[in-house]
C-alpha cells in the first residue's frame, strides 16, 4: 500500500473516532439535559404548590388573626372547662328562684371531650310553678352562660301547679 492510502486509512479513522464522539457526547448530553429538565419542571412544580400553599395559610391566619381570635375568645367563654361546670347546678337553680320555681337538678351522663369535638354533661332539670314562670324561665336558657342544647320538655298539670321537666346537655371542652 502506499503512503497515500495509509495516510487516508488513518485520517479516515481518526475522523470516525472524533465524528463518533461528538455525537457521543451530543447523545449522552441531551439525554442529560432532558433528565435535568425534567426535575427542574417537577421542582418548578413542587415550589408552585408550595408557594399557593403558603399563600393559604398566611391568608388565613390573617383572617384568624382579624375575625376568628375574637369568636375563639367568645367560644372560650361559651363553652368552658369540664371544672367550671361545678357551678352549674348553682346556676340552674339561681334562674329558678329568679321566677320563683320550685326546682330541682339532676345530672343524666357524660361523653367525654376528645381533640375534635366537644364533650357533653346531660342533666334533667325539674320545675314546678306558674306557666307563665315556666316560660320566662325557658326563655332565660336562651341566654345561658354557657352553650346548652334542650332535648325534650314535659309537662304536666297537677292542681293549680304545672310541672316541667326539661331534659338538655351542656358543653365543655378539654
């Protein structure tokens, strides 16, 4: 073979060589770069969602902040501790005499408060005096002290007295 063929032979291989690592390194690239690509979309999304996320709850416990710190100062008050409710038949009672009611109290059962809800104390009150008393009576429960349900009224007519017995549960939290 001659100088000539031998030079193109070798010329030849060393272009294939540099051409097949050019497009290579062009393959493994872009392959590279569509993998980054794709982690910079998803972290791209990832941050969107956080960032809506954030906005939430800054909006929220701006609103907290505004509206809803009053109102858990009110619920506060509203629906008290389990000890607080020591009082309540002094309470009961004090309502009773303030109408001049024969009265008298009885605690029915108990739920426990848990994380998410409140806990209940049922009681049964039991009244004896004029309907009109009755009523003023069950028209004060309305602005109780603290929140309370009214699950059933009887009443029942004995001589000149009307008895009623009102049954109802009280809240508390934990």
């Amino acid at each position: 073979m001659s100088h000539f063929y031998k030079n193109l032979i070798v010329e030849s291989l060393i272009f294939i060589i540099v051409v097949g690592a050019l497009i290579g390194g062009l393959l493994f690239f872009r392959m590279r770069i569509a993998a980054a690509t794709d982690q910079i979309f998803k972290v791209n999304q990832q941050l969107t969602e956080r960032t809506i996320a954030t906005q939430t709850f800054s909006l929220l416990k701006t609103q907290f902040s505004k509206k809803g710190q009053s109102y858990l100062n009110i619920m506060h008050n509203v629906v008290p501790l389990k000890d607080q409710l020591i009082d309540l038949r002094q309470e009961f009672q004090f309502l009773a005499s303030k109408e001049g009611l024969s009265y008298s109290f009885a605690f029915a059962g108990e739920e426990s408060a848990g994380s998410a809800y409140l806990g209940v104390v049922k009681f049964t009150l039991n009244l004896q005096g004029d309907l009109d008393k009755l009523f003023r009576f069950v028209k004060s429960l309305q602005s109780f002290r603290y929140l309370i349900t009214l699950d059933g009224f009887t009443i029942n007519r004995q001589g000149n007295q009307i008895q009623m017995t009102i049954k109802g549960q009280v809240f508390f939290r934990t």
